[in-house]
C-alpha cells in the first residue's frame, strides 16, 4: 500500500509494509530533481536518510528486472542530464 501527496515544492510518496515486519518508507521527490528517502530505524530512535537523484531512482527501478550486468537508462533527451 502507498499514499502519494503533492505539495507546493514537492510530492510525498509513502510506502507501508503490509506485513508490518519493517517501518513505512517516505520519499520527498522534490522540484529540483533531487530525491530523499527516509525510514524509521525504531532500535536507533531516528530517520536514516538516503539523498539520490532522479535519474538514480530511475535506475534503481529499472534495475529490478534486469540480468547481471552494467547498464545506462536513458530518459527522454540523454542530452539533459544535469551536470553537478
């Protein structure tokens, strides 16, 4: 089960594990492309964080069926990736 809300600067996704064995997993997909990812860790008592892109959540997705290998996903224009 997930629940998405959309904000003024940003679309919140939540992620509850139905078996209730692990915490809700939240992601803040924010307007600059940047992407958090944060999970309750009760027996630490905070949030743990994990800062990525859009185009590395692309490739986590993407990678869920593929075979062992390296592999580049391009979206749209490959020209318009961001340089950091």
């Amino acid at each position: 089960m997930f629940t998405v809300e959309f904000e003024k600067d940003h679309t919140k996704i939540v992620t509850v594990d139905q078996s209730g064995t692990h915490e809700d997993v939240e992601m803040f997909l924010e307007e600059d492309g940047t992407v958090y990812i944060r999970q309750f860790a009760e027996e630490l008592n905070e949030y743990q964080l994990l800062i990525i892109s859009h185009y590395q959540l692309v490739d986590l997705v993407a990678s869920i069926d593929a075979q062992e290998g390296a592999y580049l996903v391009k979206i749209g224009d490959s020209n318009d990736i961001p340089k950091d």
